[in-house]
C-alpha cells in the first residue's frame, strides 16, 4: 500500500466511496492510486503537463492501479470525456491558479470539491463559497513544518461570517498551533503597517480577537 503524506492523507479521507472523482492537477497521481486501491473503483486524474503524466504512468504501473484513468488538459477540461465525475480533487496548487480553474464551477454538475492551496487559501475559500457551495468540512494539518488547509465543499448555501470566510471552519490536532502562528503573522503585520493606516490596523486587531477566541474555546475543550 502508497504510504501519503499527511497532507494527501487528510484530502483522501475526504473523499467518500460514492464520489466519482477527477483530480485535476494530479501530477504523481499517488493520491488517485492510493484512492482507486481503498475503494476499488475507477478515479480520474488529470494534467496539463505531458511530463507530469509521464510520472503518473509510471506510478499506475508500479503499483499495478489499472483504475486510475490519466488524461491530459487544462483545468477543467477533461471533464467532457468523464461526463459522469461529480466530485473534483485541487491540490497542491497555488490560489491563482485554483481560482482560475474553478471560474465555471458553478454552472457545472460538480456538487462536491475537495481543496488544498499551497498559498492564501482563504481567497480560494471566499471565490468558492460566492460560487454556489458551502464547506462541509475543513482541517489543518502539519505536514514537514508547513501548515496547510484542506476543505470539502459540497452545492448549496450557507452563511458565514467575515472571519469564517477569512479563517475557516477549520478543526484538526494542529488547529490550536496553527493559530498561535496566525496571531503570530498578524502581531508582525501590526509591527509594518503605519499607524495611519486606521482601518487596516483595526481590521487585523478584530483578527487577533477572533483568533484568541476560537483559541480559547479549543482550550476549554
Ligand atoms: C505541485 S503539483 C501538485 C500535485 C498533487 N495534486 C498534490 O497535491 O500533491 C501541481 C500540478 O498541477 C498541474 N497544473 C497546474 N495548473 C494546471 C491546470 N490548469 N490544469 C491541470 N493541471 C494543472 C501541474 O502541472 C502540476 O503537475
């Protein structure tokens, strides 16, 4: 059996048995052998890159994972030849990038998104939850000193509030470290920002709060 990284291993454990999954970005495809072996069922993963595939081949070979079924595109496209995917994987990506991918989401048959940007992950957040879904889940993890966020989506509305679009609905074993380094980037970005900036440093204060608040009710716990 793959052993994955924390990381691949917390966006696996949000993918059910039902999802019929593209993941788009696969590169290694390790995540979509790993997936396609626990469930024994067919999963897509797709590239834009011919080299990355060539990797992704060679890893299905390896390990003998005749589901995995590779194609080559850009973002979204591969979807016209697996009109029956429902649930679409984006990792290891920055925001850009992500959001670029997502700009026809809404008007697709998608209903379920699992996500992890490797930069601003609360600009993906706000881009998707505008666009038609609400997050059913989302955790932290630490993985090799770096902290990253992973979120299941699913269609629908729900409301948040400026600071659960900005930080997340965020649980996991790492939430109360993760924090103490959120309050920790803030603090710094009090020490850079002008005094006269009012409204940007007011902003970032009600942060920290919010941030002390959500730690302290972990503590509580
Ligand atoms: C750093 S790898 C991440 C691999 C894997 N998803 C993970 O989380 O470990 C990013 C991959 O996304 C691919 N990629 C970037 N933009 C893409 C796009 N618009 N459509 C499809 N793949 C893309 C790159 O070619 C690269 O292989």
């Amino acid at each position: 059996m793959i052993n994955l990284s924390k990381r691949l291993e917390k966006i696996a454990s949000y993918i059910d048995k039902e999802d019929i999954v593209l993941d788009v970005g696969c590169d290694h495809a390790l995540l979509d052998i790993y997936l396609s072996k626990k469930y024994s069922k067919v999963f897509y993963a797709s590239d834009l890159r011919e080299s990355a595939l060539d990797m992704a081949r060679a890893n299905v070979k390896k390990y003998n994972a005749n589901k995995v079924i590779l194609k080559c595109g850009n973002g979204l496209e591969p979807l016209k030849e697996c009109k029956d995917v429902n649930t679409i994987i984006l990792s290891g990506m920055g925001y850009m990038s992500i959001i670029n991918i997502l700009k026809k989401i809404k008007n697709s048959n998608i209903n379920k998104l699992v996500v992890q940007s490797n930069s601003n992950p609360e600009k993906v957040r706000k881009f998707i939850l505008k666009n038609g879904f609400y997050i059913s889940d989302e955790s932290v993890v630490l993985d090799r000193n770096i902290y990253y966020i992973v979120t299941s989506y699913k269609r629908g509305k729900r409301k948040y509030n400026k600071f659960q679009k900005e930080i997340g609905m965020i649980s996991g074993n790492d939430l109360d470290k993760y924090i103490e380094v959120e309050i920790k980037k803030c603090k710094v970005l009090l020490t850079v920002i002008p005094k006269n900036y009012i409204f940007k440093r007011l902003e970032i204060k009600r942060k920290i709060k919010y941030l002390n608040k959500k730690k302290n009710s972990i503590d509580k716990k």
